[in-house]
C-alpha cells in the first residue's frame, strides 16, 4: 500500500513518551513504507534537515505535550527555510478535538487522535501520499 | 553540497528497476572518493562508531557522505530505518550527508542499486563514502568489492563468535575494530584479533591493524582514524586497480542478473512452478536472453 514511500516519524518538542510514534512506525513499516525514526526529544530544526538529507515524502509529527500547533508551525517555517515548503505533515498525538481544525489550517495534511483506530489512519495517509 | 539535489537522485536510483538502471549512463565518474565500509554483527555499534568518525574526518574541504542500510522486511517490503538515532549529532554538521537505505530484495548486507548509489555521491564529488551495512553474521561479505577499506566492528565477550567467524567476514577486513572496549575480555578479544591479523588480510602483504575503541565517549577515535589514513597509503602504492574495477563490474553485472530473474520468476504464468526442474530452467534463460 505504501512501497517506496518514505515517511519521517519525529518527536518534536519535549515529551518523553515514544510508544505512540513506534506503534504508528511499526504499522507505517507494515504497510510496506520505509519510515525513519528521530528518537525524542528534537528541535524543528532538527527534523527538518533529516527530511531534507532522507527524501522523505511526509514528515509524522508525534506530539503529546500540548504544544501541536507551535511545533507544527515551527517544522514548517524551518522546511520553508530549507526550500521544501511543500513538505506533507502530518500530525499525531492527544490533539484536543477544537484544535484539529486549527492544525489543518496550520498545514497539516491530516490529524491523528488516540480515538483512531490504526488501520483508518495507515488507510488516510496511504490515500494523501498516493 | 546541495543536499535535496543529492537526496533526490539518491530516491531516484534507489527505486530504480533493472531497466531503468541500465538506460542510465555508466560512462566511468572520475572520483577519488574514498570508500569505508564498516560492518560487523547487530548490536555492535557501528552506527555509534561512524557518527564518530564521520565527526572526526569531515571538513568544509572534505565532505563526506554516510549510507546507512537497514533490513527490510521479507513479509511487507518495508523498513524501519534506526541508524539516525545514533548519529544524531551529525545532523547540524554541514560537511556530513547523512542517507538511511533499506535492503529491499538484497540480503548480502547491502541494498539494491549500491553501485550506482555511490556513482550518485562520487557525482557530487564528496571526498569520502562511508557505508554501514545491515547487522552481519559470518557471512555476508558483499561490502568488500563496494569499498576500498573494510572495517569490522566487534565488541569483548564474542570470543566464540570471532572463532567461528574466521573462515568468514573476518578475512575480509583491512581495519580490525574492538569497540566498548571499558567491557572486560576487551584485552583477549584484542590477542585473538591480532594473532589472526598476523597471517595478513585480503590483499596480500597487508596485514589489518587491531584497533580499540569506546564510542560513547570517543576514546580510540585517533587510532581510527589514522588507521584509515596508513590503509589509504599503503593501497595506493600495492593496490591493483584494475582488478578493483573488474570485481565492482562483475558484482554490479551479477546483481543486476539476479534482479532480472527475480522479475521474470515473478512474471511468470502460474503452474510454472509445477513444471520440472530442467524445463523451468530452461524456459528462464531463454526469456533472459529474449530480454532487450
């Protein structure tokens, strides 16, 4: 479903909690994607050289700090900095549900909350990258 | 370096088919970049170790380039790729590229399309190449026609594994790397090593040096790193050249081959399994050789 698709899975900001992003990496793999991982705790700066240096073709952004819509902004204007404004991102995490909307208007190509069930969302991000 | 030039074409050949490798130019790229390999089992610390060495060798008059490959799956085709993780501090150095490569159908510890992966980086003329292979047994020693210097990372406490691995990988290594070497039995891996250094390496006359190292905190780094540099010396005055470059070709030609047939075992009608062995083989190699 998501060969040859390459997906960053990246821990902005300063929660220290990667179950959720491994889970999602884990199933990004199993749908037949090639996904690299960050590790925690990284700087938008950070993340968007590795989607630079790797080629990617969305960048996840997991996020359970509270602080979605600064660090989604953050990534983009460091990709817009780099040359790549039209980077898909995609964001994950406990988004309280009067946010999703703003997160999308923020750039984000979709919002993933914990009420999602895994396949709904390799099935979304499968049908943005195709 | 113009890093989203260099990530593209890397995608590019990455995904390539046989086809599209072989309409692709391979007029020989005049490059002097030189190629480290660095291999070894899981766990050893080769991503840790390269995130070093890259550090320590790169500079604004020499940039370097690191491929790291990791497995991918035999079940779903893809991949998670870990070795960033370790190498996080190279990510803000502006003399480093940093690309993570799965296998695909590969399993010799390289990926698909390395040749020509590192044509794309000798294009861009960076000064070194440093590939880190998937986590090795004893014996996928594939890497040794892809680079100019193979080092083999190991760790204390794999006395047996060294053992076994002498007929192997250990053979093929010009580097012999002891890495966490603060863990005890460091210094009887070291004795080990180095008795089996004395009967020399894949080159003849050259005899690998034994070299220890602790990567978590850089200690070791120098004797690497100089190491690499009396490797380069010496095979650029005993090296045969020409040899190299027919054993690369003859990898690169073998691989493409083996791709190709994969495709064609693919294509083929169902119930073409069923046939005998001698008719299947036959019906192969002639659709082979009506292949353009």
């Amino acid at each position: 479903m998501l060969k040859n698709k390459r997906i960053l899975v990246a821990k902005p900001g300063l929660d220290g909690h990667d179950s959720g992003a491994k889970v999602i990496a884990l199933a990004l793999r199993d749908a037949g994607a090639d996904v690299i991982y960050t590790g925690l705790r990284k700087t938008p700066d950070f993340i968007a050289r590795i989607a630079i240096d790797e080629d990617v073709d969305a960048v996840g952004l997991s996020i359970l700090s509270g602080s979605h819509v600064a660090l989604l902004q953050q990534t983009r204007d460091s990709l817009r900095e780099m040359g790549a404004e039209d980077m898909v991102i995609f964001v994950g995490g406990t988004i309280p549900p009067q946010d999703v909307e703003t997160l999308k208007q923020g750039g984000a190509a979709a919002v993933f909350t914990s009420d999602m069930t895994i396949e709904d969302t390799i099935d979304e991000v499968a049908s943005i990258l195709k | 370096m113009n890093r989203r030039q260099i990530a593209r074409g890397l995608t590019k050949i990455l995904n390539a088919s046989v086809d599209e490798i072989l309409a692709t130019s391979d007029e020989p790229i005049t490059s002097n970049a030189v190629r480290i390999g660095i291999t070894g089992a899981p766990g050893v610390g080769k991503s840790s170790t390269i995130a070093r060495l890259a550090a320590y060798r790169a500079k604004p008059t020499k940039q370097l380039a690191v491929l790291a490959i990791d497995p991918s799956s035999p079940l779903s085709g893809g991949s998670l790729l870990g070795d960033r993780i370790r190498m996080g501090d190279l990510v803000e150095n502006p003399d480093v590229y940093i690309r993570s490569l799965p296998s695909r159908s590969t399993n010799n510890g390289l990926c698909n399309n390395i040749p020509e992966l590192i044509n794309v980086l000798e294009s861009h003329r960076l000064s070194e190449i440093i590939l880190e292979t998937v986590g090795v047994g004893q014996a996928e020693y594939a890497i040794r026609n892809q680079a100019d210097i193979v080092i083999l990372v190991m760790q204390p406490e794999s006395g047996d594994t060294i053992q076994s691995m002498k007929a192997g990988v250990v053979e093929m290594a010009d580097i012999l790397l002891v890495n966490k070497d603060d863990l005890t039995g460091a210094d009887k891996v070291c004795a080990e090593l180095a008795e089996i250094a004395a009967r020399g390496g894949r080159l003849e006359g050259w005899f690998p040096p034994v070299v220890r190292m602790c990567a978590t905190n850089n200690k070791g780094i120098k004797s690497l790193s100089d190491a690499i540099d009396q490797t380069i010396s010496w095979q650029a005055k005993h090296r045969d050249n020409e040899l190299i470059a027919q054993q690369r070709r003859r990898y690169q030609l073998q691989s493409l081959l083996e791709r190709r047939i994969d495709e064609l075992l693919d294509e083929a009608a169902p119930g073409f399994l069923s046939t005998s062995l001698n008719e299947g083989f036959r019906a192969i190699t002639a659709r082979c050789l009506l292949e353009p």
